[in-house]
C-alpha cells in the first residue's frame, strides 16, 4: 500500500510509469464537473470510476481484497479514512465475487491500520493488500466524491 498527497510531485518519486500515468490522470480533469460513472484511460486495463458515495461507520463496512486490479483511491472532495492489512493468508474471505475481482473479509481483522484521506489524497492499493475504504471520519458518515483507478497487475510488467 502506498498513501500519499498530489501536493507531492509523484513524478519525483520513483513511481512505475503506470502510476505515474494514473495520478496524471487525476490531477489534469476536474471531476467536480463530471458525471459519476465510468472513465477510460486504456480499454479494459486502465480506467476509473467516479463516484459520490457516503462514508459508513466502521461496524457498518467490510474489509476488500482484489486479485487482478491494483486501486489508486483518489479523494476529490470529502474526508474518508480508509483501513489496511497486508494479506498474509491467515483469513479466508467470507464473501466472493470474482466476476467482479472482488473478495470480502470478517470485519475484524486484527493489526488493521488507518489512513485519513482529504482531497488530493491517494492510496494505492495492491493485491496483496486487504483494504476498507469508505470508513466514516470519527464514525460520522459524509459525502465523498472520489475516483477509483482499477489498473490490471499486468500494467506493472
């Protein structure tokens, strides 16, 4: 997992081209003028989901893994604070979908960190990584209009 800032120039960073491209993306559309839905950046592959979305009480949430997509959570405006836990094979998801790449986990997984995301904020999460996005600021829930990055591990080769 990797959280940073676009005040930080990603460019400097070291970054897989990939990224650099996705976080290119993200700071040159204004997305406040967008319809939520989704956005392509390179077919199947690449693309982007903007989104208005309310954060949930942490009770209220699930953590999420996926096996083939890699996320760039990128937040435009609202606050969300969002879990993490490097998937050590210890836990079983409780609820699969892998029509749409997605695994879901007990909402108690122990060692789970947590980010505070403010606009400008990203998280990258990876496959190996065990995410809980959405998770309400001081379990009070509020809007968020995000974009989520969904980039295909192959990207990365």
């Amino acid at each position: 997992m990797i959280f940073s800032t676009t005040d930080i120039d990603f460019h400097t960073l070291g970054y897989p081209k990939v990224f650099v491209k996705a976080l290119t993306f993200l700071t040159t559309h204004d997305f406040t003028t967008m319809e939520p839905g989704r956005l392509t950046i390179q077919g199947t592959m690449m693309y982007a989901n903007l989104d208005v979305v309310h954060t949930k009480a942490y009770k209220n949430s699930k953590p999420e893994q996926h096996q083939d997509y890699i996320d760039v959570q990128y937040i435009v405006r609202g606050r969300e604070d969002m879990g993490f836990y490097t998937d050590r094979h210890i836990y079983a998801p409780i609820e699969s979908h892998p029509d749409k790449d997605c695994w879901f986990y007990a909402n108690d997984l122990p060692d789970e960190g947590i980010v505070h995301a403010v606009p400008g904020s990203y998280a990258i999460f990876f496959p190996s990584d065990i995410h809980r996005p959405l998770l309400a600021p001081n379990d009070q829930p509020e809007p968020v209009l995000k974009v989520v990055v969904k980039i295909h591990k192959s990207l990365l080769r």
